[in-house]
C-alpha cells in the first residue's frame, strides 16, 4: 500500500518540480549544492528553533529546507552530473539533519527534565541504524530495500507531532515520540532480518 502510494505520488510530484529545477540549474546551481543549501539550512534552522522550543515555526521553516531534499536528485537527473559522491553527500547529509531535527528536540525537553528524553533518544539512535544497516548491507552486496518506517515516514511522523505540540495540541509529541521510536526500532530489527535472510 505504502508502495502503491509512493509510485501514484511521485509523477505528479516529478512533473510539478521539473521545472523549479530546470530554473535552479540555469542560475548555476547544481544538485549537490542543492542538497547542501537544504541540509544546511534545515539543520541550522531545527536547532535554532526546537532547541528554544519554538516548535511550530520551527516546524515550518525546517520542512520547507527539507522539502529541498526532493529538487537534487531531479537536478542530478536533468544535468546528467549523477554520481556516487553525490549520492554519498546526499545520505551523509540527511543524516545531519535528521540528528539536527532529533537532538535538538531532545536537547530542549532535557533542559526542563521531560521524560520523553529517552523516547527521543532512541528514535534518534534506531533511524540512524536503520539508515546504516541499508548502506553496509549494500557495501556487502546485500540488497536492503523496504522497511516498515523509512527515512520519509520517520519524518513524517517527527514533523507531524512537534508541529502539532507547537499549537499545544495535548499529548501530540509524546504520542509521535513513541510512535517514532517503535516505529524506528522495529524497523532496524526488520533490517537485519533482510540482511540475515539475504546473506544466507
């Protein structure tokens, strides 16, 4: 179903950004530079704001950043300038932010002793696994697709829920929190289940 929806979703999104990036690449600006400008400026901007609390603005100036996220590779596309550093700057980039997005977060709430620190925590620590286990698997030639909560679900579900605590929604961060962090942890179980299955 998650599938069906990603695949029903991503010509008109494809269609839609086309442009925006054949305009991008005319002011000289390449895929990689994007990826740089979007995790730069989603990073800066989940620290600045999440750690002070500010959720909801936070949550909308960081989105916009990230939405970025889907420019580059259409860029790369359009250009022809793929490659595999790219695709590695790509990754390494998304892992900052997603650290940015999550450490702030649990950075603020430490600072008024909420228990939700150790939620927090593991959502951080498990999506990272997740990431990981997809990159090492593929080094040993093991191919690591799928999952319950990838990378665009565990933001999703991040964004939706510190958004929501922004307009001081009850319970929305902690529900999220959780939903995170289970989400997360079962997913890098389900990872290493691929892996094993595949490696034998």
């Amino acid at each position: 179903m998650r599938l069906m929806l990603q695949k029903s979703l991503r010509v008109p999104v494809t269609r839609i950004i086309t442009p925006v990036c054949r305009g991008l690449l005319k002011l000289g600006l390449t895929a990689n530079a994007m990826s740089a400008i979007g995790a730069l400026g989603s990073g800066l901007s989940a620290i600045y704001f999440y750690s002070r609390g500010d959720f909801f603005l936070g949550t909308l100036i960081t989105v916009i950043f990230v939405l970025s996220d889907l420019l580059d590779g259409t860029m790369a596309r359009l250009s022809q300038t793929g490659s595999r550093w790219g695709a590695l700057l790509d990754s390494t980039l998304d892992r900052i932010t997603d650290a940015a997005v999550l450490g702030s977060l649990a950075f603020y709430l430490s600072r008024t002793n909420d228990r939700l620190v150790p939620v927090v925590l593991t959502a951080l620590v498990s999506g990272g696994l997740v990431s990981y286990i997809k990159a090492r698997a593929e080094s040993l030639d093991i191919e690591c697709n799928g999952g319950f909560a990838e990378r665009t679900e565990r933001l999703v579900i991040a964004f939706l829920s510190i958004g929501l605590a922004g307009l001081s929604i009850p319970y929305s961060l902690a529900i999220g929190m959780w939903i995170l962090a289970i989400a997360s942890t079962y997913t890098t179980i389900e990872r290493l289940l691929i892996v094993y299955k595949g490696s034998h």
